[in-house]
C-alpha cells in the first residue's frame, strides 16, 4: 500500500458488507480502518497519529445510529466528509441534510459508485 493513501473510516455493522467494501476500496488504493459500531469509529477518529479523509457510515449502526453520528462528526470533525448509506429511501433522503453531496448510497453498495463519490468528495476538498 502507498504510504500516502488517503484513509477512508467504514463504520458498518455487517461484517460481510463491511469486509466486500473495505476490500475493494482497498485494490483502489485506500486505506481502510473498519467499525462495527460508532464507538469503534470514534475511537479511530481521536487517534491523532492518522489523519481520516473520508467516514463512510451506515446509519444502522450502533450504539447511537448514523443520524446522530454524522450530526456528531459535523459538529466534531466539520472539515471530514461523511457519506450515509441506507437500505431505506427515506432514510436516505434525511441523511441529505447532513451529507455533503446528498444522499449517498443504498446498500447493497455500488462499490465502483462508492469509490467514484469518496474521489470527488476529496477532490473538492482539496480545491478549498
């Protein structure tokens, strides 16, 4: 892995969606660190020796759920990009308010369409 890859955070509580993703961001050349609940994923956010791009964050997750996760890394981490996913349209279109570029995606995940918004997610951010 190059040692410059960006870090994506995927905090998902299906083992198996969690591994086929992270897998495959992996192949694109990003660096992974996997979640199973959004304790997990704050505890890799205030680890202060790795810098997190991007948080993917299924809002199914647990302990507190991807709505009040990303309200969380909003106000926390406001310069992080967070992309919701959900299985439920409505869901998705309230995550709306609280993503960058919409809502993302639904699950099962288009992976190449995963890799294609986390690309122009940091593009724009680069850009400012």
């Amino acid at each position: 892995m190059n040692s410059d890859a960006q870090t994506v955070l995927l905090a998902d509580p299906d083992v198996i969606v969690r591994t086929l993703l992270a897998q495959y961001l992996r192949e694109c050349g990003y660096r992974v660190l996997e979640a199973s609940n959004t304790r997990e994923a704050r505890k890799f956010l205030a680890d202060k020796s790795r810098t997190i791009e991007v948080v993917l964050a299924e809002m199914a997750i647990p302990d507190e759920g991807g709505f009040a996760f990303a309200s969380w890394m909003r106000a926390e981490y406001p310069n992080v990009p967070v992309i919701l996913a959900a299985s439920v349209e409505k869901a998705a279109e309230k995550a709306s308010n609280l993503c960058e570029d919409g809502p993302v995606a639904s699950k099962p995940y288009d992976h190449q369409l995963i890799v294609d918004r986390i690309r122009r997610m940091l593009a724009a951010r680069s850009r400012t």
